[in-house]
C-alpha cells in the first residue's frame, strides 16, 4: 500500500507532500518534499491508495445557503436564533463541531483565512476527478480530510508549539518521539527536514492518518450526516494506537 499526506497552504512554497510505502512489518518515508504544486498533489493522488489533505474540503451547507441568499437579496433570519448562535451556525461545518467536541478546535473555513487554502483544496479536487480518481469528501475515496494536530494528540504525540522557526527543538524532540513510537517506520534521509519544516512534519502525520483511513481505522461520518459530509467534508481522527498501523 502507498499513502500520501498534504500539508496545503496557499502557496505552494509553504505546502508539504510525504509518500509512505508500506510493507508487512514496516513502512518507509520513500518521498518528502516541499514546494509543491498542484500537479505534484495530483500526481501523487493517482499513484496512492489514500491521500490525507490537512485543509477543510468543502464549507457549510448553512454559510452557502446564507450567501446564495444574500447575493439574491432575500436573506431571512431565523428568529429562535441570537446573533452569536447564527454566527456559529454559519462559520462551522459539521464535522467541526464533531471534532470539538472531541476537544480539538478547527478552524472556520467560511470566517478564517483557511478559506483561502480551502479553495486551492477545491481546485485540486477538480483536477483529481478530471483525472479519473474516486473523490469523496466524505473519506470514503481516495481523499481523506485530516487534521494533524489531533492525530498526534489522539497517539500520545505532542501536538501545540511545534509550528515556526522558533519551535524547531520542540520539532526534534516530536520527531525523536516519533521514531521510539514507530520503529517500523524508516524515515530515510528526511530527518532532517521534518525537524526543520512543520510544514513537511505535517504532511508525514497526514500520510499516516491516510493509512488509519485505509484500514478502516478512522470514525466514519454517521450515517445521517454522510450526505452533508459529501458536500461539507468529513474530519477523519484515527482510533488506536501508532502501532495499529503496520500489519504482519
């Protein structure tokens, strides 16, 4: 099995790309890069089983239905609603309050400026259902929403202050961390990068959370709600340990 993690950005100066090769008993960081474009993204997504993109895939079915009746003139308040809770009704989707309520805290993509990488995400999409490959935003393709943050967390990993230039000895520390969980896990010659990039940091966390994905080992949206992640995008948070990862 392959696996690749997006650490996007709007910029693709800022985005990471990681390859994972799997293998019974181990698995193997065979490519690491940053400075990637949106071909490279494709690409990478036509060669892998699972692709793990760490950015929201989609906005709230409510913020579309707001703005598409603004633009037409005829926007109507529900008056049960108080301004703070419209407000976050329309700023988050609905595996954003999922997941925080799970103890994480995403970003709103309709009121912050993840928006803006959000829409390089729905470009890349396009491109990759133009390519022939099965996109769900759901999970249940080849694409997988993530969230890299609450992978470290949910695998006893720290996951605050290990972003910037600043941080890069918390980046070490996570890294050595890292490889005494995973020893089946060979990084290569690319130690050295992840420590200095959280950006390329990311998109390893994100290619192993697309194995949790794989395996099945993500929580699935509820049935009643995997319409509206088709069109909203679904936060995939793996269940288990690191170790679960790599089978005999």
């Amino acid at each position: 099995m392959i696996t690749a993690g997006v650490d996007l950005a709007t910029q693709p100066a800022r985005t990471g790309l990681a390859v994972v090769e799997w293998r019974p008993g181990a698995a193997r960081l065979a490519h690491l890069q940053l400075g990637v474009t949106d071909r490279d993204v494709v690409e990478a997504a036509t060669t892998a089983d699972k692709v793990g993109i760490d950015c929201p895939l989609g906005w709230p079915d409510d913020f579309i239905a707001f703005t598409t009746a603004h633009a037409a003139g005829r926007v109507e308040l529900p008056t049960a609603e108080s301004g703070d809770e419209l407000r976050r009704r329309l700023a988050y989707r609905e595996t954003d309050r999922v997941v925080r309520r799970a103890g994480y805290s995403p970003l709103s993509v309709a009121t912050d400026r993840i928006g803006l990488t959000a829409i390089r995400a729905a470009l890349v999409l396009g491109a990759l259902a133009a390519a022939g490959a099965p996109v769900d935003r759901s999970g249940a393709g080849v694409v997988a929403e993530v969230y890299p943050a609450a992978s470290l967390r949910r695998w006893g990993l720290a996951h605050r202050q290990y972003k910037g230039e600043g941080h890069r000895a918390a980046r070490q520390a996570l890294v050595a961390a890292l490889r005494e969980q995973v020893p089946w896990l060979d990084l290569g010659g690319h130690v050295r990068l992840c420590e200095a990039s959280d950006d390329a940091l990311d998109a390893v966390v994100a290619a192993l959370t697309a194995r949790a994905a794989a395996l099945g080992r993500c929580a699935p949206p509820p049935e009643e709600d995997v319409e509206r992640a088709r069109r909203e995008g679904w936060i995939l948070l793996p269940e288990g340990p690191l170790s679960t990862l790599v089978e005999d």
